[in-house]
C-alpha cells in the first residue's frame, strides 16, 4: 500500500507527511511519542 498511487493521491489530498518507518526506528518513534502523552497527561492533571 505504501508505494501505491492511491496512497501518493491521498497523501497529496490531505497535506500529509509521509513518515513511514519501522523496525528499530519504529520502536524510538513510540517510545518518545508514549512520553510525550504522559508528560501531557501529567501536566493536565490526568495521570
């Protein structure tokens, strides 16, 4: 899917970044996006 014309179009469509990435450095990408929620989270008085 990721290489298709559909995805191209709708990336286009919508003003998205393609960030597409996996293994190890889709592993860091959620690690920093689970602190990033926490610290929110936190600061809002939530967690």
């Amino acid at each position: 899917m990721h290489e298709s014309a559909e995805w191209k179009a709708e990336l286009k469509k919508r003003g998205w970044t393609d960030a597409f990435v996996t293994g190890d450095e889709f592993g860091t990408f959620l690690t920093e996006q689970d602190k990033a929620v926490a610290d929110v989270l936190k600061q809002l008085g939530l967690a």
